[in-house]
C-alpha cells in the first residue's frame, strides 16, 4: 500500500458522521463557550469593579454614591455560570464523542468483514485490531480536541473584540487580530511541523505494539531457543525510537508554549498602551485600562491549548486516512443482495475453474462433479490447491475464471446468507473463540441442545474430554483453543460443522493427527451423521478411503483421477500415497 | 444471540491476582529512575511564579498611576517594556519544564518495560500462554505507557502545589492579612474535597483498565476468528456485538469521567468563588465599608489589583494537579497490573547451577515415578510415568489424543511442575541444571511453530546456537524440502515473513519449524507430529532426514505413524496420564500385543 499524503478530505466522512449528534454536540460547544465567556466576565468585572471602587473610594461622597450592587452580584453570577457550564459541557461533549466513536467501531469492522481470509492474512489480525481501537481513539481529538476548542476560540475572540470594540474601536480592533494571530500562528506551526514527528511516532508506536503481541505469542519457542533475550532488547531499541519522537514532540509543544506567552506578552501590552493612550489623550475611564489587560489574559486562556490541540490534528489525519484507505481496498462485495435464483438439488458442479495468487497457477481448469448425497474423498500431494478448491467453493476465493454451480445454479447468483446456510465447513485450522464451549460449539445458532452436542461429541470420541472438564461445556477454553490437545482440536471444529446442520459438508484433513481407532470412529460417525448430504473430506490418509463413496485425486491444480472407493485398489495415484 | 459467541472476553483463569503491595509504594520506588528532570521541572515552574509576581506588579502599578495617580503616559513606559519581558522570560520556564516532563516520564517508562519484559522471560511459558497475549500485551503497552503523567505531570505538581500557594501567600499577606486569610481558609479545602472525589474515581478508573482489555481482546478475537464468523453466516451479525461491547465501554468510561469532572468542577467553583469574595472585600475595603485586614494601614489600588489578579494563580497550581490526578489514579490502577507481572514471576525460580551443562552428541533421560497437575485441576495430568531413553536412541510416545503425551514434553521441557519424581538427564536431575542450560540442549517442534517478523533467514536462524551458514540454511531447508519452494521465491531467504509478509501454509510452518532444529543442531530433539500435514512422499523425506538426526542425537516423538513409529527404538503407551505398555516396536506388535492390531489394520488400503 503506497502512503499517501493525508489531506482536509480525509477527515470529510467523519464530520459528516457528526451529523445525527449534531444537537448533543452543538449544546456542547454552546456550554463551553458560556464557560469561557463567564471566566473571562468574572476577571473583567471584579478588577473594574476594583479599579472603580478604589477610584470612587478617594472621597468620602463619591464612595457613598458609588452603586456597588450590580457590580458585584456580576462577580457572583459569573463565579456560579463558570462552574456550571464548565460541568454540563464536559460531560456532553464525552458522551456525544463516544457515542460516535460506538458508530465508527461498528462501520470500521463492517468494512474490514467483507476481506477474504487470505486478505486478512494479508493485513494481520493484530494489525488490523490495532487499527480498529487506536485509529478509532484518536479520531475523537478531532472534535473534543480540535474542533471544539477551536471554535469557542475563535467565538471568544469575535466576542470580546466587538465588546472592548464598544468601548473603543481601535482597542477592539486590535485586541481580536492580536489574538487572532496568536490563536492561529502557534496552532498553524505546531500543526505544520509537528506533522511530520507525530506521524512518525504514531508508525512507530503501532509496530511496538504490534511487535509485543507477536512476540507473547510465540513466546514459548523463543523462550526455549534462547531467543527472548534478544527479542527484548530489539523491542526495547524499538520503544526508545518511539520515545526520540515523543521528545521532539514534547520540544515543539514547549517552542508553542513558549510563542504563546511572548504573543501573549505583546497582545496584552499592546492593549494596555493602546488603552492608556486613550485613557490619557481620549477621555477613555482609566478604571477600564487594568480591566482590558486583565480580560486580554483570561481570553488567553482559550487560545493557550491550540497548539497542543493542532499537533494532534495530524495525528486524526492519519488515523482516517488509513481508515478510509482500508475502506477503498476492501473489495466491494461481491454477493448479490438476494438470491437471483434458486437451487434445486444441492449437486456441485465444478467447470473449468481457475484461480492463482501472486501470478502462480493454484487450480487450473479444474473440473469437477459431486452428485447430490454422495460422498467424496480427495486427495493429493500437498501443495495442489485442495484448500483453495474448498475455498472457492465458499467464495472466501473469487476465481479468475471458471464457475461453481449448486443445484443448477451459479454460487454468484447466491446471497450471502444462502450460501453460508448451504454447507457446512470444518476448516483446518480450528479457531475458538473466548466464550465457553457450548457457546463455541453452537455458534449463534441457540436451538441446539446439549443433548445434540453431546451425541455429536460422544460419536467423535470427545465425551470423556467433556467429563474431564471442570465444568463441562460451561468452561472456557485457554487462548487458540490450547487447553485442546491437536487431534481433539480438529475434532471439536468437525462437531461444530456437523452441529450446523446444512446439506453439504466440507471437511478439510478431518482425521489428521488421529491414531487410527480414533480416525475410525470419526470417520464412522461422520458417514452416518453425513447420511443424504454432499459430503467432500480432504485427505492424505488412504485408511480413510473405505468410509466414503468415491474418491478424487487431485495434482497441479486439476483432477488427475476419480472413481467409486472400492476400485481404488487399483489407483497408481493411491498406491504411492499410501503407507 | 450471536453476540453471546464473544461478549464474554474475560477467562476464569487469567482473573488478576490480589495486590500484593501498595500500587503508591511501587510507584515511589520507580521514581529515581526519572533522574533529575522532575527536580527540573518543579524549578522551572516556581521559577515562572516568580515571573509571575513581576507581572502582576507591572499592570497593578499601571492601573494605580493611571486611576489615583493621574500619571502621564510617558510615566508608564518602564512598565510597558517590564510587561512583555517577563512574559517572554515565563514561556521559556514552561518550554524548560515540558521538557524535563517529558524526559521524567520517557525515563521510567523505559525502565519499567526491561524490568517486565525480563520478569516475563522468567516465567513458564505455560504461564504465558494461559494469558490472553492481547490483554497480556495490552498490559506491556498500555498499562506502562499510562505511568506517563504520574512521573511527568503528577510528581512535579505535587511539589508545585506546595511551593506556588506558598510563594503567593508570602507575596499577599503583607500587604492584607484578610486577604491571605481568605486564601489560606480556601486552599485546603481544594485537596480535601479533590482527594474524596478521587478515590471513588480510583476503583472506576481500574473497572475501565479491564473493560479496555476487554474491548482489545473482543477486537483481536473477532478479527482473528473472522473466517470462522463468516463460515457461520455470522460476520455481519456481529457488527451489533462490536457496537454493543464499544457502547458497554462508553457506558462505563461516562461514570468514571462524569466523577472525574466533578472533582475538577469543585475546583472550579472554589477557585471562582474565592476571587468573587477577594474582589467584594478589596471593593468594599475601597469603598470605606470593611476596616480589617491591612495591619492598621491602607490598601492602595496597587496592592489590592496585585492580589486580586495573583488570585487565581493561588488555585491554578492545584486545578493543574487535579487535571493530573487521574493520571495519578490511572497509573496506580495500572501498577496494580503491572506488579504482579514484574512479582509473580518466582513460580520458576530456580537456583543458578554452576555446574558447567555442556553435554555432547546425544544425552539419555529418565523419569522416574513422575507425577503432574495442571493448575486448578484436581486429576493428575501424568501419573506415576516411569521410562528411560538411553543416550542416542529414539523415543516414541503413543496413545490416543488428551492422553498426556503435549503433558509429558511439557514436563520435560521444565515447563510443569513436578508433583512428586524426578526428570533424569544424563544421570543428572534436571532440578539440577538452570532452564537456559536446559534448554540449550533441547530442539522443538511444536504444533504451533513460531513465525516471527523478519525475512525467512532470520526464522530459520532463530534456533540456531551458533552462526550458521548461508549453506547450511539451504542444507536444513533441502532436509525439510522447503528448498524448492524457497528458490521459486523472488527474495529466497530474504523474503520477509510473519505479518504482512510471505503467506505461509500451516504445513510449510512445520516444516520451516523442522528446518530450525537440522540448524540448532540440539543433543536431545522434542517433535510433536513431525510429519502431520505433509503428504507421503515429502513425510518419507523428511523421515530420512530424522533418520540422519538420530544418528547423532537423541529424539522423543509424539506420533500416531507407524512409519515413526518404526524409527523408534522405545516405545510408551500412555493413556489417561499412565503408561499403559512400553517396549520396542516388535515387541509391541507381536500378537496379542497392544500395537497388534494398529499394525495390521493400519497396513495398506483396503
């Protein structure tokens, strides 16, 4: 995947998802901009109100005239509406964000479903959930971070500069584009040249991570061939880089820091000169010199954290254009929304089928036909695309050429539905998830009984592993499945496709790692709880031949030979495979 | 319904052990690593108070000769220049002390993660295995990265905390006494009311560590076993579960902030409400209405403006402490994590022999009576195992599957306790020997082999004990007949593999796995299946080529093969976690023995 430079359209798609939160978020932004307004009302009255006291105080009659009321209840009123506000936002503006952030979860992984396992291979399963959750995070600086306080900034300064502009225009004046350079000049450069560092950061945190996950998971070999030793110092030169990068940032945010205040130092002087000019040359009160400087500073306050809000803008750039990078690679599916036609008989025929990967023939005009209720076994050296047929079948493999017809009917006509209900699989690989077995072994599908779990794990050879557990079918296994041994791995995901009850059954090296009393009892069962459906088992093993109908050989990609079982006594192909 | 498949993310196994000392203490004791940089930190910010007062001074003395003094403009230019130099002076005390921060906080953080990551090569690798490697991880990352803020903004604003308030009172009291009464009375009360409300959101901050494991290990689960999900007809179902568990998650981190945002908020108010009265008092002092506080002298506008604008300063420190205080209370949630890692890691202690281990050629092993358990299981996982494999020969271990046979390489591996018995090597107990001097004599093959990140020389070399050869490399992949398949790579041994790299087949990682131990080249070989998923012909190579191993070295293989089976020349049968018959293969498979009838209906096709 070529990087490419993230730009404003980016983050599009993800403003645009504000949209049906819009009210939460906009009662938000409204509370945080009364907040601020109210911190910097409280400084303005109360050092006018000094000065103007103090002023009034130099006599005894004007101290008595002077209308104290409503300049201090001003003082009270803006000490309670600066601590309410200041709550109420905070705790809008959170539950408006993670209530997106709940979309975006969900649109994300809807958009990573559609990859075809060989795809996800591609990615990384660990690299792809880093994503999901840390993409994801940093998408909600976007609007609690950047968008938010940037506005109120800028509505803050729109504020006080018309409203010191009533008192004198020319301070007004320059009192908002003061500020308004300040608020965008420390931002902008903090933006700018933060990019680069934190987009560096970012790459290198991810492969930390990323790195430390691998690492646990392999960590028994590497721990018993000396290797952990080595792994730990390679993660640690990896955390130092990363620290490198989190330093310069730390640096730049000190530069920001520091422009600000020097900024901050010529805003506020300049008011103050501008206001004491007028004061001594203009008739402005000179009560209100003091109380401008005062409320330049507290307006501060709004632009002081932008810059370390903008470092973080590049950060948000990043997360969605990598979000909406993996969005343009994932395929469109495929599936037609509904079935286009439907089956009759569940027979497979295979014509001409070819697929390859990386420029590599795996299945070349391969031809293939399974009669409804009959089972197959194929075999072949390994290596001749026998998954990839099973994939194909699946659609999990798209072919470059070729069609798979079921009943009659292309499986592209075929909705997604339809299809996952027509077969039943039982993959090599044998995922478990975190929840416990009886979850594991239904799979959603919440009408099995126990009592049908336990004949289809009883007639696999597994019911004294069920007794063995704590538990029983309550317990939880240990992460991939390890507190099962090999070969009742590969059993418990042969129950779990026949549990499913569906009319073709794939079956992919069910006996492998099976001593042979074993075998035989799965095979057994299988071939009576297989009984009418399409049945297709992989399988080296040439034991396996006397439980199943026919059997197929597979070679380069292609069928090379097919009969029916009991003549394969016969078959070349078969005698150099077998024991 | 389909979401109950993965909702539940926590294991009964893997429930976080007690604390076993106090999270503060842990993280006292890590604070020298941060060096001198919070010391900097706390310098550079009463520094920028210091500032600070020469600032209030410059407009304070503005507004009195302006308002009582009726000064003319050019009167104030001293003033006018004072101003912006102590602020530009401030920001650079702010830009030293982000820095120094940062480095504080960067220091420990480095320090913390070599001291886990050596605690963990500690550890059994059954113990590591039990754990969930994303929540596991998550620790690794997450939990030590949170220490950040305490070192770099907790620890130094503490101290500020102590010294600015401190300074500014200093500054106020002699000026007004009731002044600096009003601060010192509502001062305290900030740390009072913030330590209450602290506490409480200290337990949910810990509930919202483990929901964010959850949340990580829901994703990683779901992502991994998306083919499955799919298989199913459920992957687009559980987008509702991924939606749910992110909601449960914000659910969750709304009560820890919506209490977080209350102790700030209190801060707010109080802050606030003290400048609300210290202006009405200096207003009212002003007005001739208040007669206290100003040691029988007058307030001038000067002095009055100075405390008035050094007001918020006095709160500011402590509202910065309370921004920083649930990093405080994520770093000691996180360190109730991290300190049984960096504690627990003594269930493998072991005495660090002296005793030179460097057996060569091939080594024998005894178990003697060996009896295990699996943590939390009651049956014993091996009973009673008694077995020799002399030096040079090939051990096979039968029996059906869940027999005990991954039970038996585990304990030999030294990963599983011994209940009662002993392991023999070369006479020598391996009670005896350190984990690494043992396991420099061991070559593995597991049913999972390791395929770390890096090009396919690097996993190859990955076992290897001493350098190796670009010859050799091709030498142990030819053995494993990988050869092939490597040359018609563009990059060949260059090629990158593990994630995002070279797709690689679950027989091709086996054999990649046998490949490493021709290179390691270890007296004594554990192979689990060695020959599973490989067709016949590349299953009689590779058989050669442990034909050719065992010539030097002693091997103990798990298989069900009868070919395998042949190579050996010690067989045991294990069932149940007993050994049911043990003897040579003709001895096993005359008639009437226990492999009779394996031999003869395993033969040939029917």
């Amino acid at each position: 995947m070529k990087p490419r430079r993230e730009s404003w359209r980016d983050l599009a798609p993800y403003v645009a998802m504000m949209k049906p939160f819009l009210p939460l978020l906009i009662v938000g932004l409204l509370l945080n901009l009364l907040a601020m307004l109210s911190s910097v009302g409280l400084v303005a009255v109360s050092s006018w109100f000094l000065n103007a006291s103090a002023l009034a105080g130099t006599s005894v009659a004007t101290a008595l005239a002077f209308n104290y009321m409503l300049p201090s209840s001003g003082v009270r009123f803006f000490a309670i509406s600066r601590t309410i506000t200041r709550y109420g936002e905070r705790v809008i503006t959170h539950q408006g964000t993670f209530k997106l952030l709940s979309q975006l979860r969900k649109r994300t992984y809807l958009l990573i479903e559609p990859l075809s396992p060989p795809a996800l291979q591609h990615y990384g399963s660990s690299e792809l959930s880093t994503r999901l959750t840390a993409d994801i995070d940093v998408l909600d600086a976007l609007y609690v971070r950047v968008l938010v306080p940037s506005i109120v900034a800028l509505l803050t300064i729109i504020t006080l500069g018309v409203l010191i502009g009533l008192l004198d225009p020319a301070i007004g004046l320059f009192v908002a584009l003061s500020l308004g350079f300040a608020g965008t000049l420390g931002p902008w450069l903090a933006w700018f040249r933060g990019r680069r560092y934190s987009a560096h950061y970012q790459q290198l945190d991810t492969a930390l991570r990323a790195r430390i996950v691998e690492r646990l998971d392999s960590f028994a070999e590497l721990s018993l061939y000396g290797q952990w030793q080595q792994e730990c110092e390679a993660l640690l030169d990896q955390q130092q880089q990363r620290d490198q990068q989190q330093l310069i940032l730390a640096r730049q945010w000190g530069d920001a820091l520091w422009l600000s205040l020097a900024l901050l130092g010529i805003s506020v002087t300049g008011a103050m000169v501008l206001a004491a000019y007028s004061a001594t040359h203009y008739g402005l009160p000179t009560t209100l010199v003091a109380a401008i400087a005062l409320t330049v500073v507290a307006a501060f306050e709004a632009i002081m954290l932008l810059p370390q809000a903008w470092q973080q803008l590049g950060k948000v750039q990043r997360a969605a254009r990598r979000l909406n990078e993996l969005r343009d690679n994932v395929p469109s599916s495929s599936f037609p929304d509904h079935d286009e036609a439907s089956v009759t008989g569940h027979q497979l025929e295979i014509r001409e089928l070819s697929v390859s990967f990386q420029n590599i023939q795996v299945l070349d005009r391969l031809n293939f036909s399974l009669g409804q209720g009959e089972h197959w076994l194929l075999s072949g050296p390994s290596g001749t695309g026998k998954t990839t047929l099973l994939n194909s079948l699946v659609r999990f493999v798209d072919p470059d050429a070729g069609d798979i017809r079921i009943g009659g009917v292309d499986i592209r006509q075929l909705s997604e539905p339809t299809l996952r209900q027509l077969f039943s699989v039982a993959p090599q690989q044998v995922q478990v998830f975190s929840a416990n077995f009886r979850d594991n072994l239904r799979m959603g599908r919440n009408a099995i009984s126990d009592d049908d779990i336990m004949e289809v794990l009883e007639g696999l050879g597994l019911a004294t592993w069920v007794a063995s557990l704590p538990e029983g079918l309550e317990s939880w296994p240990d992460e991939s499945g390890t507190s099962l041994s090999g070969g009742q791995l590969r059993r418990f995901g042969i129950a779990r496709a026949l549990l499913k009850d569906s009319p073709i059954v794939l079956l992919d090296e069910p006996t492998e790692g099976l001593d042979a009393a074993t075998q035989r009892q799965v095979l057994a069962f299988i071939r009576q709880r297989c009984q009418g459906k399409t049945l297709l088992a992989i399988s080296h093993r040439a034991t396996d031949l006397e439980w199943f109908d026919r059997y197929a050989v597979m070679d380069n990609g292609s069928i090379v030979e097919q009969g029916l079982t009991h003549q394969a006594i016969n078959s070349q192909y078969l005698h150099a495979m077998s024991v | 319904m389909t979401t109950s498949v993965t909702d539940r993310t926590t294991e009964p196994a893997s429930t976080p052990s007690p604390p076993i000392q106090d999270a503060k203490k842990w993280l006292r004791s890590k604070l020298p690593y941060a060096g001198r940089w919070p010391k900097t930190a706390v310098a550079m910010g009463t520094l920028s108070t210091l500032l600070m007062l020469v600032q209030a001074y410059a407009i304070a003395t503005i507004a009195q000769r302006l308002v009582i003094e009726s000064a003319s403009f050019a009167q104030l230019y001293p003033f006018f220049i004072l101003l912006p130099v102590t602020l530009v002076l401030r920001g650079l005390c702010l830009r030293a002390k982000t820095i120094a921060s940062a480095r504080a906080g960067i220091q420990v953080r480095q320090a913390v993660r070599a001291q886990l990551l050596a605690s963990i090569s500690k550890r059994s690798p059954m113990w590591v295995r039990g754990q969930h490697s994303a929540t596991l991880g998550s620790h690794l990352c997450n939990d030590v990265d949170a220490l950040d803020g305490y070192y770099a903004d907790y620890v130094p604003q503490m101290y500020l905390c102590g010294l600015i308030p401190l300074v500014i009172i200093i500054a106020v009291m002699p000026l007004n006494w009731a002044a600096g009464v009003i601060l010192l009375i509502t001062g305290p009360m900030i740390p009072l009311n913030m330590a209450m409300v602290g506490m409480g959101a200290k337990n949910l901050q810990q509930a919202q560590i483990v929901e964010m494991g959850r949340l990580s290990s829901h994703f990683l689960d779901t992502l991994r076993c998306l083919p499955t999900l799919k298989l199913f007809g459920l992957g687009k179902r559980q987008a509702r579960s991924v939606e749910r568990v992110s909601e449960d998650f914000r659910k969750r981190s709304m009560k820890v902030l919506k209490l977080a945002f209350l102790s700030s908020t209190a801060l707010e108010f109080f802050s606030a409400v003290s400048i609300a009265i210290l202006a009405i008092y200096i207003g009212f002092v002003y007005l001739g209405q208040f007669h206290f506080g100003n040691w029988g002298g007058t307030l001038t506008l000067q002095s009055g403006l100075f405390i008035l604008i050094l007001a918020p300063e006095f709160y500011q420190p402590l509202r910065d402490l309370g921004t920083h205080y649930h990093a405080k209370a994520a770093a000691e949630a996180s360190a109730e994590v991290l300190m049984p890692l960096e504690n627990g890691a003594a269930d493998n202690a072991e005495d660090e022999s002296s005793s030179s281990w460097q057996p060569q050629g091939a080594v024998s092993v005894t178990f003697d009576k060996v009896t295990a358990h699996y943590p939390n299981r009651a049956k014993a996982a091996l009973e009673e195992v008694s077995f020799t494999l002399k030096a040079g020969q090939t051990l096979a271990v039968i029996g059906p599957s869940g027999a005990g046979k991954s039970t038996l390489l585990s304990a030999l591996m030294g990963f599983l306790p011994l209940s009662s018995g002993a392991i023999r090597c070369n006479d020598q107990p391996l009670t005896a020997l350190s984990r690494e001097q043992w396991h420099h004599s061991l070559g593995w093959v597991g049913q999972h082999p390791a395929i770390i990140k890096g090009s396919l020389a690097d996993n190859l070399r990955m076992g290897a004990n001493a350098s190796v050869s670009q010859a050799s490399l091709w030498d142990a992949l030819e053995k494993v007949h990988l050869k092939e398949w490597v040359e018609h790579l563009p990059q060949q041994l260059d090629t990158p593999l593990g994630e995002g790299g070279q797709p690689i087949s679950g027989g091709q990682a086996r054999r990649l796995s046998m490949a490493r131990v021709f290179i390691r080249d270890a007296p004594l070989t554990l192979l689990d299946e060695p020959t599973a998923s490989l067709d016949s012909d590349n299953e009689r190579l590779v058989i050669d080529a442990l034909e050719e191993l065992k010539q030097r070295h002693s091997l103990v293989i798990l298989t069900h093969r009868l070919e395998l089976l042949k190579l050996a020349d010690h067989i045991v049968m294990l069932d149940d976690g007993c050994i049911t018959a043990q003897g040579s293969f003709d001895e096993l498979s005359t008639a009437g023995g226990p492999l009779h009838a394996v031999h003869h209906s395993t033969g040939g096709a029917p």
